[in-house]
C-alpha cells in the first residue's frame, strides 16, 4: 500500500496513475524515487516517490515496508537500492508505454562522511549501470530527508 504526501492510502497502480497523469499536465517535473530505512525490532523500509515541479514545489507518494531486521550496514544500503530501482524500472515501462519521456533519479541515502563512504563505489556503479543517474548526501533529499523521516 502505497501513501499520498496527505497520507491518503492507494495502490501501487493509483500512484503509477497519478504520476503519468501530472506528468501529462506538461509541467516541468522532475522525478526522483529514494529509500531509507531505520532498524526497529524489524526494519522498517520506507521508498519515496517525488515529482518537484520546478520553482512550484512538489507532490510525494510513499511506501512502507518491514522486513527482517537487518544484520549489516551493506545489507542496509543494498536492500535500499534495490527498492529504489525495482520502482525505477516499473515507472519507467509504465512511463515508456505512456510515451512520456522523464528522466528518473535514484536518491541514494549513502555519502563521504560516516560508514557508507565504503559504499559510493558499488551503489553508485550499480545504479548507473541500471541507466539511472545517482545522487547521494547532501544531493539525495528524497532518501535523506523525506524517507528518512517517515522511517523513524
């Protein structure tokens, strides 16, 4: 189940809806999908999808998920990127269908200062590979800010 920014419950397939629907509008959007967890008694996996109108704001959708509670810090970072892409890639078949034509952006919750620096390498390689562009700290903020708030 998927989150309006206003907390509205809707399915994966309303939200791919809503997001081909703004993006027909002709607005200049540009799109965005970030993950961050935080470890509970479970990991709780919450993955952002952001649509920024340039100079006007913008509209977010989220989902949360709990999974086992996570051993490692690459388990982490990995289990977080692959939420970020398996989005990525069904937006954009949706997206191609609809001939529309946007860039999407993976977030990445990683940066140079602390643990994850080790990781910037890998994650970013990986999601470059998968066509995407990546971004991480400070650049990062549908992963970093938005994610990271609703996953505490």
């Amino acid at each position: 189940m998927w989150r309006t920014g206003s907390k509205e419950r809707i399915t994966k397939e309303q939200m791919f809806t809503r997001v081909r629907e703004r993006l027909r509008q002709g607005y200049k959007y540009k799109l965005y999908i970030g993950t961050d967890s935080m470890v509970h008694a479970k990991s709780k996996v919450v993955t952002v999808v952001a649509l920024h109108e340039v100079g006007s704001g913008g509209i977010f959708f989220s989902k949360t998920l709990f999974v086992k509670r996570f051993k490692d810090l690459r388990t982490k970072i990995y289990t977080e990127t692959q939420e970020s892409l398996s989005i990525a890639e069904e937006l954009s078949s949706i997206l191609f269908e609809a001939e529309l034509d946007y860039e999407i952006k993976i977030h990445s919750d990683i940066g140079r200062n602390g643990d994850t620096k080790e990781l910037i390498n890998e994650i970013t390689g990986w999601v470059t590979a998968m066509g995407y562009e990546c971004s991480i700290k400070p650049n990062s903020w549908s992963a970093s800010t938005i994610a990271d708030k609703l996953s505490k």
